[in-house]
C-alpha cells in the first residue's frame, strides 16, 4: 500500500453556535473509519483496526472513486427509517463467521458517508483548506448503495443543531472552511456539538473489555411504573 497509515483528525467538544468561516455537518452515530483506496478498499477504525472483512458491501469503494490512490475519512453507519442505528451496527462488528457476516450484510447493509478527502492521485491535500478538499471529493466521489457525500451548510450552525435535534440525530459537527487536516490531532479548528439526553438508570451489571480495557460498557435498568 502507498497511502500512509493515519489516524484521523479530532473535535473539541463545543456548545452550539453559528460562524460565517464554520460549516456544519450531522455527526453520524457510526463508526469512523479512514478509506484507503487503490486497487482494493482497506478500512481502518480510527484505533487502526481494519474493519474490511466485518463489512463486504463496502469492499468495492475504489471503483466509485476517480482519481487513485485516494484516501477517504467519513463514517459507517447502518441506517433505519428513524435514522441511524448504532446498536445494530454493534451487532455487525462483532460477527466473526463469514457466512453471518454476509447474511448481515444483506440484512442490514452499512453505507460509508464520506466527508473528507486526505489524498487524492496519491497526493496529500491535508495542507489545503477543507473548503477546497470538499471541492475535491465531490468532484471525485460517485455516490452509489454504499457510498454517499455528507452534506453539510455553511454558517447556521444553531438552526442547523435545532434541525439535527428535532430528528432525534446525534449532533452536529462544526468545522473551519480553512481548516488544514491535522492527523491525529485534536483541534478547535473542528468542533462536536452533541444532543445531550439524560435520564435516571440503575448500573446492574456490566461487559468486561478486551485487551488493555478493562470495561466494555455498562448494562443498565430504568424504571418503568414501579
């Protein structure tokens, strides 16, 4: 492979506003992954994992994409009619068998949401302004099944948020249009800014974690009428 390995760029965390030099794009409840694309598609997690195998359907992104070798960052997710669900793309990335893999796949099939393009013809455009880079992806990306461009407008970032909340998504990404790609790194030049919703729950038990994380997740009980 030719591309470079990297690890993809991060948001501080941000209240909502709105900024003329900010676009806002949907922070997809997904996983986020770097597209590698030459001859083949390699997909790697930010932690660096490669997630080829847990998702087929998307193994075929290189030939939607002009211009290789070309380097991706975007999302997958695994939509519903209500939007994004995150539980079943949970469920996908832990299938091992092939076989399961597949009838998933065709079940509930992942779409990668591309909203960055790191190289292009096997040349970086980190250095250029994301403004630009957006330019270069959609001229680049041909939207099939599997493969979409994440819209996104420019400066209304409190309608925006307000718009993102009423459909039950999770947020909204706020990102300088001059903004260079900093790999690795986390930068106010990008911003998340969650829905936050609480409630009251009871930690019954939880999911030991693999490798160095001694926790998973917690397993949780609300009440309901008593």
């Amino acid at each position: 492979m030719t591309l470079p390995l990297l690890r993809p760029m991060l948001a501080v965390a941000s209240s909502p506003f709105s900024h003329p030099e900010f676009l806002f794009e949907i922070k997809w409840d997904g996983y986020r992954c770097l597209a590698y694309l030459e001859a083949g598609t390699v997909l790697r997690s930010r932690n660096m994992k490669d997630l080829t195998a847990a998702f087929p359907e998307l193994n075929r992104l290189h030939e939607r994409v002009q211009g290789l070798p070309a380097l991706l960052d975007g999302e997958i997710v695994v939509l519903a009619d209500d939007g994004p669900d995150f539980a079943a793309l949970q469920e996908r990335s832990r299938l091992e068998r092939a076989e399961y893999i597949a009838a998933a796949a065709a079940r509930r099939p992942a779409v990668y949401l591309a909203f960055d393009i790191l190289y292009h013809r096997g040349a970086s455009l980190m250095e250029r302004p994301l403004q630009e880079r957006k330019e270069v992806l959609r001229e680049a990306v041909m939207p099939g099944p599997h493969l979409a461009i994440a819209d996104y407008v420019c400066a209304e970032g409190e309608a925006y948020f307000a718009a993102a909340v009423r459909a039950g998504l999770e947020g909204v990404m706020a990102k300088r249009l001059d903004s260079p790609y900093l790999p690795g790194r986390r930068s106010p030049l990008w911003r998340k800014i969650r829905a936050v919703k609480t409630t009251d729950a009871v930690i019954c038990g939880y999911e030991p974690g693999t490798g160095g994380r001694p926790l998973a997740s917690l397993i949780l009980g609300a009440h309901r009428g008593g």
